[in-house]
C-alpha cells in the first residue's frame, strides 16, 4: 500500500552535466560520456533505493531533455538547424529542431539505461517517453502541416520503443505530457487517441503524468495567474477515466488543485504528487502523510500511489535527495496511520 515513486527525472551530478538546468550541456563525449550516463544511472538507482522508494527510475541521467532525449534517435528531424519557439502555449522560448521529413526510428532509443537499471535493481522499474502531445509542442513542423497527424506518428514510434522497453523488463511505462494541462480541447479530440496508439498492445503498467511543469521562473511564473484554484484537471480527467491508460500521475503538493479533482480519475491508478518540486523546503514525513490522507477522501488506498508532482532535473542533488527521502518515510507513516 502506498508504494512511494517518482515521476521520473533527476539533477544529473555535476560532473555529468551542467547543474540546476533544464537544457543541460555535456560535460564530456563519446565514450567517456557514455560511461558518465551509466555511472550517474547506477548512482541514482542506489539512491532512490535507499530513501526507500518501491518503483523507481534510471532518473533519465543519459537525456540532455525529457523530449529531446526521445527525438535524437528520430530520423526526420533537423538538429542542425534549431528555430526558437514558443511552447506550452507560450509560455517560455526554446531552442528546438525541426521535423523536416517522414519519421522513423534509427534504431533503439532507452535500451542502455533501461537494461542497465533492470541488472541492478529488483525493485519494479519505471522508464519515462515524451507523450505524443507534448512531442509535437516541442518541435517546430515543417512537414506533417498537421498536429494530429505528427502525434499519431510520433505515438508510433513511441509504441514501438515502448514494447521493447517492456521486453527489457520494464514494469511500468509512463508518458509525460503536460501539454495535456496547457491544451485541454485537444486532450479529446486527438490527444487520448495519440496516447492509446502509443500503449496499444502493452501489457506492462502504463502511466500518463500529468503536471503544471518543472519548478524552473517561467513555470513558477505561470502559476500565479492562475488563480485560487487550478481546474485544468476537471476539463481531461474524465476523458483519461474512460482511457485505456492504467495510471495518472498528477501535481498536489504545494499547488492549489481541489483535492476533489482526483475523484474523476475513479478506476485508475493514482500517482499524488506529494513533493512539491518548485520549492526547495524539504517536506516533512508528517505533511507527505497528510497530503495522501486528504487523497484518500477521494482516491482508495489501493491505488493510490505518493509521488513526486514531477520531475526534478533542475534541482540541487542534496535537495532532491532529502525530497525523496521524506516522500518513503510519509508514505510509511501513512501506511500506519491509514493502514487500516
């Protein structure tokens, strides 16, 4: 009961990359930065092991970019020539590549880290894919000239990562989109068919997440106007409830999301955020068991799982560390005081 997780991303050490960014350079090549991935996977998995989480993730140490870790393995996309662009509605400018032509996989994308994490851990093991949605709100089209359509080949493609990942011995597939939050009209006109393209014929869990972003300015940012009380949950739970999808992982901790929201998504699996990722405050064990208890008003105990609210790449090591740490020791507290 109350299996502590994450939603997947965490800090790269410093002598990997670049700290306390989302976009981070390199700090080597090759095969020296080959090995540099693997050590910081390994690192991560022993860490998340240690605080005491029951599902955790290669923490997507051998990705620059939640999206762009997927995309440099896609043939039709233009690198070279980056456009700058504005994403989640405009809400901040990125860099980004161009889809130029038909596409493809060049070949496996996650099977290093993903094989790496299943050698050594036994815990149940999560691998994070871009959503179909939130890819084609991180690229600029210069080929499909149609939003659908690109999801649906991106999703694809995403299908066909997504099964071998799960001959790899993944337990649990998640899809992150949080365009989802930012484009709620076209979650049910062609963003939850893109998603189930891109789980058909899984049998391992699958997971959408679903947050309103990193904790970097422009997120942060974005927030404040949005009032006393966030509904975008209240606009596509429903539309995820009568999904195919087994799991919905969501932002609670710290926000201001009617805790009610939850009781749409009845029949999945619920990942609560209860770590709050744009704030440096470490929780206590004593608010993570608070935040499940006032889940629990809506969401039974047997799906209800305490997570992060999302990722946390640009956060300082230390922090996310003691973060995960309370989030096993609140879902422990929970379990004692809503055991039953």
């Amino acid at each position: 009961m109350f299996e502590p997780t994450l939603a997947g991303s965490l800090p790269k050490p410093a002598w990997l990359a670049e700290t306390h960014k989302l976009w981070p350079q390199w700090k080597s090549a090759g095969d020296e930065l080959r090995d540099a991935k693997a050590d910081a996977t390994l690192l991560w998995l022993k860490l998340q092991e240690d605080a005491g989480l029951a599902i955790v993730s290669d923490g997507e140490q051998s990705r620059q970019h939640f999206v762009h870790g997927f995309l440099e393995a896609v043939e039709g996309i233009d690198f070279e020539h980056k456009v700058k662009m504005g994403i989640r509605n405009n809400r901040y400018d990125a860099m980004v590549p161009q889809v130029v032509g038909e596409l493809r996989l060049k070949g496996r994308v996650h099977q290093a880290e993903a094989r790496l994490a299943r050698a050594h851990t036994e815990r149940k093991l999560k691998i994070t894919l871009p959503g179909p949605m939130t890819i084609v709100d991180t690229v600029a089209d210069r080929f499909y000239g149609d939003k659908a359509k690109m999801a649906m080949a991106f999703a694809g493609l995403l299908n066909q990562e997504a099964h071998a990942l799960q001959a790899d011995g993944v337990d649990v597939i998640q899809f992150d989109e949080p365009a989802f939050n930012v484009f709620m009209d076209e979650v049910t006109v062609w963003g939850i068919d893109a998603l189930h393209r891109a789980i058909d014929g899984l049998t391992c869990t699958t997971a959408v997440h679903i947050c309103y972003g990193y904790g970097i300015a422009a997120n942060v940012d974005w927030k404040k106007t949005l009032g006393q009380e966030w509904r975008q949950y209240e606009k596509i739970f429903p539309a995820l409830a009568a999904s195919r999808i087994d799991q919905v992982s969501l932002e609670c901790a710290g926000s201001q999301v009617p805790a009610e929201l939850m009781a749409l998504l009845a029949g999945k699996d619920v990942l609560v955020g209860v770590i709050d990722v744009a704030s440096d405050r470490v929780e206590t064990p004593e608010e993570v068991a608070d935040t499940i208890g006032r889940a629990l008003q809506f969401v039974a105990r047997e799906r209800l799982f305490p997570c992060t609210n999302c990722g946390m790449a640009p956060m300082d090591q230390s922090i996310a560390r003691r973060k995960l740490e309370a989030l096993a020791k609140g879902a422990q507290l929970a379990r004692q005081r809503y055991g039953g």
